[in-house]
C-alpha cells in the first residue's frame, strides 16, 4: 500500500513539473505578444514587419515537432525536455538584447526550434509515468496549461513590462527557465518514471513510414491546424486589436485577455474529464458541434459593439476551443502505444504549429492591405477553422477493445 502511495506520488510530482515546464513556455511565448505594442513603437514596424516577427517562433517550433518526438521516443523524454528548456531559456534572455528587426526574428526562431523539441517528449513522459487508462486525463490536466498560461502570462507580463521594461521582462524569464530545467532533471528520473499496470500494451516497434499511413494520425493533424490558426491568431492579434480598435490602455488590455484563457483552460480540463467518460470513441460527434460552436463566437467577437461583448465572445470561443483541443490531444494516448506517442503527438503537433505559422503573418498583411481593417483576418481564421469541422467529421470511431492495434488496422 506504502509503495503504491509512493508511486502516485511520483508521477502526480511529474505531472505538476510538466505542467509548469508547460506554463513556463506559454509565459515566454505570450511575453512577446504583449511586449508587441512597444516593440513595435521601438522598431517602428508595420503590421506586415510584426505578423513576420510573431511568426518567426512558430518557424522554428513547428520544424521541431518530428524531430524532437522521435528523440523522444529513441532518447527518452528525460534528456529531451531538459536540453529542450535549457536552449529555449538562453534564446528567451538573448529575445531581451535584439537590436534591430532581423536580429529579432533569428533569435525567435531559435527560441521556437528549442521549445519545439518539448510538446512531444512532455507527451511521451506522460505516457511513461501513466497507466493507458490515465494517459488521456493527464494529458488534458497538462496541455490545460497552454490556456492557464494564458491566463498567468498577462498578469505577470503586463506589470513587469511597465515596470522593468519589455526587455528585462525576457532576461527574467529566461533566467526562471534555467530553474525549471533543472527541477525536471532531477524528477524525470527513470525509477520515478515506472509503470506498474495489468493492462497488455503494444511494445512493437513502428517504422515511421508506417506510422504516416495511419489516417488517424492525418486528421488529428488538420484538425489542430484549423484550431490552432483560430487560438493563435487570436493570441497574435488581440492585444493589438483592443488597443488599436477598441481603444483599450495596456494594462486594461493584458488584464481582460486573461479572462478568455482562463475559460480556455476550464474548457481543457472539462474536456479531458468528459473524453474518458463519453467522448471516447463518439470524437466524430463531438469535435465538429464544438469546432462549429468556437467558429460561431468567433464571428460574434469581431461584430460585437462592445468590448465586454468582444472579450465575452471570446471566452466562448476559447472554451469551446478548449473542448476540441482536449480531443485532439487525448485520443493520441488511445490510439497510439507510447513506444511511439512522441512521434504522434510531434506530427499531429505539426499540424497545430503550421497553422499557428501562418496566422500572424497572414493577419498582419491583411490588415495592412485592408487598411488597418480586422475584418479580412478574422474571416481568415474563421475559413481555416472550417478544416477541422471537415477533419472531425471523418473521423472513425475506436474500438476500446483495440486501443492499441489502429497501426495495424489502417495499414
């Protein structure tokens, strides 16, 4: 009984890291979009110049995917997420000391290729900590971080940069970051990482090209690249578009995006809870009616009359935003064995980080060419989102007597 309170112990302990590690990347990765007002008074950059700098994370962070799960897998997620923190952290500090535009979009991009190797080997530690039947709920509670980041990230964010200034805003983040690593070296240890279970698993090892003809896997994919073009381009543009628009002052701004990500991460974490009760193999019901009703406030924010409309809108919107997300990131742990979940959650993540590429920049020349006018760019998020309504819908239902076997059926 002693060893059995010790185990969960451990791997709750490793769950609470990974969701800090996972905080932590949000909050460097939202510092920038509420540092964007004044780097973009200190550059004078255009909103094309900004969409371009916005974008230049995502760069590198989606050509990391497949690379960093497949360390992952052959490595192990150990060594994967601490090197994967370490580099993100010195390029984070580095983000504080750019002197010019292109000096700005290289460091970003590096900061995105290290913080790319760290989604797919956080996944695979979830599977190595976790039990098959608790994998899914994990996986909800710590991906709920990405919208608790959101939430986080504006109130620590905002205040600093008033008060210390955008740059040093990015050295002390950075210097937070080299803690974290550290903290997860030490716990992501191999004998707090064992899993004692009854339950038979699918230890054979998957060629990577056969991994890529698993249909699942493709539209788990186009689903999180029309999701996440909808949240991250939201995520880019919003602080701009309640400033600029809606005529918001800073600190109101960074307080009011707060509330969206907070209804965001309730969404996750019902999302998760409800996935391993009746989601579970009715994903083909479910993703669409949620992606439909997100695309829906989506359309509602950009035509409110009010900013309490707007942010209201768009918590909606990110709640049910957060509903498809759980869903894309939790059946993974049901259709894959975690001998290659890296590898899966890196190319679904792909997917994800493609469309979160697009987005700033695709927004940003829209606005330019509409003449300051949001419109065009929320219709483009809007159209993109349409993709995993489509991709949903054709997903096929999973027989929870073959979690483990979907490679095999769908080669």
């Amino acid at each position: 009984m002693n060893d059995l309170s010790k185990g969960k112990n451990k791997k709750h302990i490793i769950l609470s890291l990974l969701f800090l590690g996972w905080c932590l990347s949000y909050l460097d990765r939202m510092a920038m979009n509420v540092s964007i007002v004044e780097i973009a008074k200190e550059f004078d950059l255009s909103p094309a110049a900004l969409g371009v700098v916005l974008s230049s994370f995502f760069a590198g962070y989606a050509l990391m995917q497949v690379p960093g799960g497949w360390l992952a897998d052959k490595y192990g997620s150990r060594k994967v997420v601490v090197v994967s923190i370490i580099f993100w952290s010195i390029f984070t500090v580095l983000t504080g000391f750019a002197g010019s535009l292109i000096s700005m979009i290289m460091i970003r991009f590096l900061f995105g290729l290290g913080e790319g190797g760290y989604p797919a080997a956080s996944s695979k530690a979830i599977a190595d900590s976790f039990p098959k039947k608790e994998r899914s709920g994990a996986q909800t509670i710590m991906m709920s971080s990405n919208h608790l980041g959101g939430v986080i990230a504006p109130l620590i964010a905002t205040p600093l940069l008033i008060w210390i200034g955008w740059r040093n805003v990015f050295i002390a983040i950075g210097v937070l970051g080299i803690v974290m690593a550290w903290l997860l070296w030490r716990y992501l240890k191999p004998e707090n990482m064992q899993v004692e279970s009854d339950e038979k698993e699918s230890t054979e090892k998957v060629p990577f090209k056969k991994l890529m003809k698993n249909p699942t896997l493709w539209k788990l994919s186009i689903m999180w690249f029309g999701m996440s073009t909808l949240i991250w381009g939201l995520i880019s543009w919003m602080p701009l578009y309640l400033t600029q628009v809606r005529g918001l002052n800073l600190l109101a701004m960074g307080m009011l995006t707060s509330v969206p990500a907070l209804t965001g991460a309730i969404g996750m974490i019902i999302g998760g809870r409800l996935y391993q009760k009746h989601f579970n193999g009715r994903e083909k019901y479910y993703a669409p009616v949620f992606s439909l009703l997100a695309i829906l406030f989506l359309y509602l924010l950009f035509n409110a009359p009010s900013v309490g409309l707007v942010i209201t809108y768009q918590a909606l919107c990110t709640t049910f935003h957060g509903l498809v997300f759980a869903i894309i990131m939790a059946m993974p742990h049901q259709v894959f064995s975690k001998n290659i979940i890296g590898s899966s959650i890196g190319f679904i993540n792909l997917g994800g980080m493609l469309g979160a590429l697009l987005a700033p920049t695709a927004m940003g020349l829209l606005i330019e060419k509409f003449n300051g006018s949001y419109t065009a760019a929320f219709i483009y998020l809007i159209v993109c989102a349409f993709l995993t309504v489509l991709a949903a819908t054709s997903l096929s239902s999973i027989s929870k007597k073959n979690l483990d076997m979907p490679i095999k059926e769908s080669v």
